[in-house]
C-alpha cells in the first residue's frame, strides 16, 4: 500500500466519521423542525416518519400567539445584550492585567481565579439568593445582569491565553510613548484580539440565551419572563400538545443556529487561537 493510498483511506474514514457525528448531533434538530409541522395524531404514528405526510402550519402561529412570546424576545435579547457588555469589559480589563501587566503574586492570584471555577454552580445558588434577597434585587433583572460586570473565570483564561500571544513588546514600546495602561488596552490590544473577543461574547450570548435556572430563581413577575422560562411555562399548560411544543422550541432555538452560522469562523478562530501560549 503506497504512501498516498494510506493518507487517502485516512482522509476518508476520518470524513465518514465527521458525517456520522454531524448527523448524529442534528437529527434531534430536524426531528424538532419535523414535529413542529405535524398534526397531533401523526405525532405518535407507527413507524414514525420525519416528513409530515400532512403538513399543519398552524402550530406556530397558535403556539406564539398562546402566551406572550414577543415580550419573552425582547426580555431574553435584552439580558443577552446587557451580559454580553458586561462580560467582554470586565473579563477584557482582568485577563489584560494577567498577561500585560506584571506585578508581584500575579500568577499565583490568576491560579486563584481560576480556582474559583471548581466551585459548583449548586454550592452558590442559596447563598446567592440569599444575598439578592436582602438587597431586594430578587424580582429584577440586577441579579442576572450585575454579576457579567465582576468577570467570569473560564472567560477570562480564554482571553489571557490569546493575549499571551500578542507581542509584549508592542505594550512595551506604547509606555515609551507615554501610552496609559487602558489606551494600550483599547487601542493596541482589544482590535488585535478580535477573534477571541467576538468567541466570548458568543459564548456569553448563547449562555443568556439558554439560561433557565437564573432567570427562573430571578424573574418573579410573567411580563419579564426570557424565552426559555416562557417555554417552560408552555410545557405546563400544553405538554400535550406536541406540535405547538415543538414550533414553539423551534423559535427559541432558531436565533442561535443562525447565529452560529454566521459567525461559525470567528467562532473557530477564536477558539483556535487560544490557549498557545502558557
């Protein structure tokens, strides 16, 4: 077997395996799209089949028109967008004093922040709401929003990895020049950093998009309800009702597929370019 006959197979097994996989992760998908236009009885049809034989275009109005999703939209963009500011100007600001600025205990206060990660999600909640609850920010967005502005670890690792990588002596020769530490930060560093700014405020987008448990802790009132709440909310009234439930999760999900489509190069790039230097 010659050298190109080998790198051929190897190419193309590893090609299957990628098609496998993809239509592996985006069957749940279509079979979502699938459902969304099928009648309640053909639902539960035996052997099941993923083109509708009648197709019911009904559901999406009836499912959006059900309960208010217009005002969940326009809740969940804004908490999104809000969260998205938040966290590229803080974790930004941290992961540009780990990389470019050197001061005595950084790394060790760096593996300190880091640290922080390993502390579950479920070990905060109570004491959290606890918190919120005393300052009366519970039945508000403040508790969502607020906490984006103080920095997240795994966001900031990301950034410090990608700002490792920028040329320290371009920092070095802005100071010469009477640059202040933040106009090195806005103007040298961040527009070389694109790619993996614009990866963490699409990681955080999609986070604000699909968070359930905070807006759910949080949000007490119906007219500040995000998408997912609003969802939830749906399954208790219809749980029954297949082909609303699914042209309803259709909607909610939609805006992030496009979204992924879009900027799926940044997106990779972003991700490809952190963590090359330690």
């Amino acid at each position: 077997m010659t050298q190109t006959t080998l790198k051929i197979i190897t190419r193309s097994v590893v090609y299957v395996t990628l098609v496998m996989l993809g239509a592996l992760f985006i069957f749940p998908f279509l079979w979502m799209l699938s459902t969304s236009f099928k009648t309640s009885a053909e639902v539960f049809n035996w052997p099941p089949n993923l083109i509708p034989r009648v197709w019911d275009f009904t559901n999406y109005p009836s499912a959006m028109t059900y309960l208010p999703f217009d005002l969940y939209f326009k809740n969940t963009i804004i908490y999104a967008v809000l969260a998205v500011i938040g966290t590229v100007f803080s974790c930004t600001l941290v992961a540009y004093g780990f990389s470019k600025i050197r001061f005595i205990g950084r790394d060790k206060l760096f593996i300190l922040v880091l640290a922080t990660m390993m502390l579950p999600g479920q070990v905060k909640m109570i004491p959290t709401y606890i918190l919120f609850a005393k300052i009366r920010w519970v039945g508000s967005f403040l508790p969502l929003i607020v906490p984006t502005f103080f920095g997240s670890a795994f966001f900031i690792f990301m950034l410090r990895q990608f700002f490792l990588t920028i040329p320290y002596e371009l920092s070095e020769a802005a100071r010469i020049d009477g640059c202040s530490e933040f106009r090195i930060y806005s103007s040298i560093i961040l527009p070389l950093a694109r790619p993996a700014v614009a990866t963490v405020a699409l990681f955080r987008f999609m986070d604000a998009w699909n968070d359930f448990t905070g807006p759910l802790i949080y949000l007490t009132k119906q007219t500040m309800y995000t998408v997912t709440v609003g969802l939830s909310q749906f399954i208790g009234m219809h749980g029954t009702k297949w082909g609303m439930l699914m042209a309803a999760a259709t909607v909610v999900t939609a805006p992030i597929v496009i979204l992924f489509f879009f900027t799926q190069k940044t997106f990779i790039e972003g991700i490809a370019t952190t963590g090359l230097k330690g």
